[in-house]
C-alpha cells in the first residue's frame, strides 16, 4: 500500500466518522484486500434537484452495502460541468448530471474543446423547461425575444447547452438576447420587478418558481414553433418531447406542448470498473422505491426509463444489469 492509498483511507474514514460529505475514490481508498471502497457522488449547490436525488441514491446504496462493502458518500459541487470535470480526472466517481449538457460533453461539442471521458448510468426525472415571461411584457412568440432581457439559468450552471439549440431551432442565437444569469428563485424576481422581460424555467411538473410566478401575476408561456420543436426531437437525442397539462398553473387554460431539454442522469468515469458499476446499478434499480421514498425523481428508476438512451454511451456495468433483467434495447 503506498502512502497516496494510505492518506486516502484515513481521510475517508475520518470524514465519514464525521458525517461530512467529501468525495474518495474507490480506486485509491480500497487496499484490494476486501475492505470499504470510498465511492463519491457529484452532486450540485444545495437547494436543487440533483442536491437531493444525489443524497438519496447515495443513503440507498449505503443501505444495501452489506455484500459491496462500500461507503458512498454525496458530495455538493456547482452542478454538471464541474462534475464531469472531475470524473473525467478520477476525483468523483458517480455524479449527476444533465443529459444535454453530457450530449455535448462526450462529442467535445459547444464549449468542451475535447470529448470527456463519461458514460452513462441510469436515466433519471425529466427537466421540462421553456420561457415564460409577464403577459403584459409584449413578448408572444419565440422571436420577439430578440433584444430583450432573459435569464437563462444560474451562472456556470450549462444551460446554454439546451437553450442555444432552442434559439437556433426559431432563428436566433444568444447573442441576440441580453442574456441574464441568476437561480430560479431570482428570475421569478426580475420578471415581477420588471429587470427581465423573460426567463427560462423548468424542472419537474410543476416546478416551484413557475408556480410562484404563476401565483404572483400573469404569466404566457412562450409557444415553440411546432416545426422546431419536431426538428429538436428529431435532431438531438436529449429533447423529448413534453405536455404540461391545462391547469398545471394558475391561469393555465389549455395543455402546452414544450419539451424535456435534458433528462437527469447518473453518470460515471469511463475508466470505473465493470464489476462497480454492475454492482451500483444492480443496487439502484432493486431498491428503486426507497430512492422515490426519499425524492419523486426515483419513480423514473422504470423499467420504461432507467435504460433510456439521452446521447451519452452506457457503461458496460450498467448494460450488463440491464441485459440480464431484459430491459436493454440497442
């Protein structure tokens, strides 16, 4: 064992002592003598989805280590791009993540320069998101954005990994917004203040700041052009399409059709071992009901989900599992 091995297990072990959340690689930290693998879970900020499901999946999976002998531990970071930084350098060994954001990731497409060393796990909740904005802004269609202020996410956050295509799909680009960037507590905000003419929201139905912007005023919810919302389905493998049902919302009358921008997924290194990941989806997906017990997002651990393809690679580990209970489709 040399001394990076040994610094590991005692940092693991004392933090977990501790109940801290910090991650430790099972690689560095297991001695290969049958003793406790670290595993970490990259998360987000606190005050999320994927805080949340990321702590859940990480209490479940310590709850069934008897046979893995392992200690999971969730770990709070800035959300996807961070995470799969750092999978792709062996600092997390789980994370979650967006599945536009991974899309783009693995291709080294948008801002990535490289292709990322990710795969897949299991298909998470969906994220369902479009631009609402005040019905008395003047704002009705997707072009009449053009100018305005928008907010289009938290900074460093990625959005702009599914609302660039959105605005590409009707004519536009970023750089035709006054992009404003702020969390979704603060965009309800600048849409009641006046500061933003629009914002782009979204989550699971219903999502909390759209029913506070709902509740707080008069809202329209901007119609994507049907033409670009087929050709966005059919042109990336992350959008899927979505209905937010009449009356959702206050003041909501009709269904909207909008999309899933990007599904939550788990996702891990691709260098993690065969036999790990097998073990860690095997876990997940039989104790899926204890995940949805804990947060809603696990009730998509289905056998009509969790092998959903979102544009990122499977991991063996996890095809493996999915073969083997029949719900894998090439």
């Amino acid at each position: 064992m040399n001394l990076s091995t040994r610094f590991w297990q005692r940092l693991c072990l004392l933090t977990v002592a501790g109940g801290l959340l910090v991650g430790c690689s099972p690689d560095s930290s297991s001695d290969g003598s049958g003793g406790n693998k670290f595993l970490s879970i990259g998360t987000a900020p606190p005050g999320g989805a994927f805080f949340v499901v990321g702590g859940a999946v990480a209490e479940v999976l310590n709850a069934h280590a008897e046979d893995a002998n392992w200690v999971v531990t969730a770990e709070a970071t800035m959300g996807t791009q961070e995470n799969i930084r750092r999978l792709a350098d062996d600092e997390l060994d789980l994370a979650m993540a967006n599945a536009a954001i991974s899309y783009f990731a693995v291709r080294g497409g948008r801002d990535w320069g490289t292709p990322q060393s990710i795969q897949a796990v299991m298909t998470l909740a969906p994220n369902v998101a479009f631009f609402i904005t005040p019905s008395n802004s003047g704002v009705k269609t997707m072009a009449d954005l053009k100018g305005k202020r928008v907010v289009i996410g938290p900074p460093g956050a990625g959005f702009e990994h599914f609302v660039e295509p959105i605005l590409e799909a009707h004519g536009l680009s970023l750089s035709d917004l006054t992009p404003v960037y702020g969390t979704q507590p603060a965009a309800v905000d600048m849409l009641s203040d006046g500061s933003a003419a629009a914002a782009f929201l979204g989550g699971a139905i219903p999502t909390a700041s759209i029913t506070q912007a709902s509740a707080s005023g008069d809202i329209f919810f901007v119609p994507f052009d049907e033409a670009a919302r087929q050709t966005l389905i059919e042109e990336y493998a992350f959008f899927h399409p979505a209905v937010v049902k009449a009356g959702t919302y206050r003041g909501q009358d009709e269904d909207y059709p909008c999309l899933n921008v990007g599904s939550m997924h788990l996702i891990t290194s691709t260098n993690k071992a065969e036999e790990t990941v097998y073990q860690l989806t095997k876990t997940l997906y039989e104790n899926r009901e204890e995940v949805a017990a804990k947060h809603p997002a696990g009730r998509a651990i289905n056998p009509n989900n969790a092998a959903r393809s979102v544009g990122t690679e499977f991991h063996a580990g996890a095809v493996r599992f999915y073969q083997e209970i029949g719900i894998w489709s090439e």
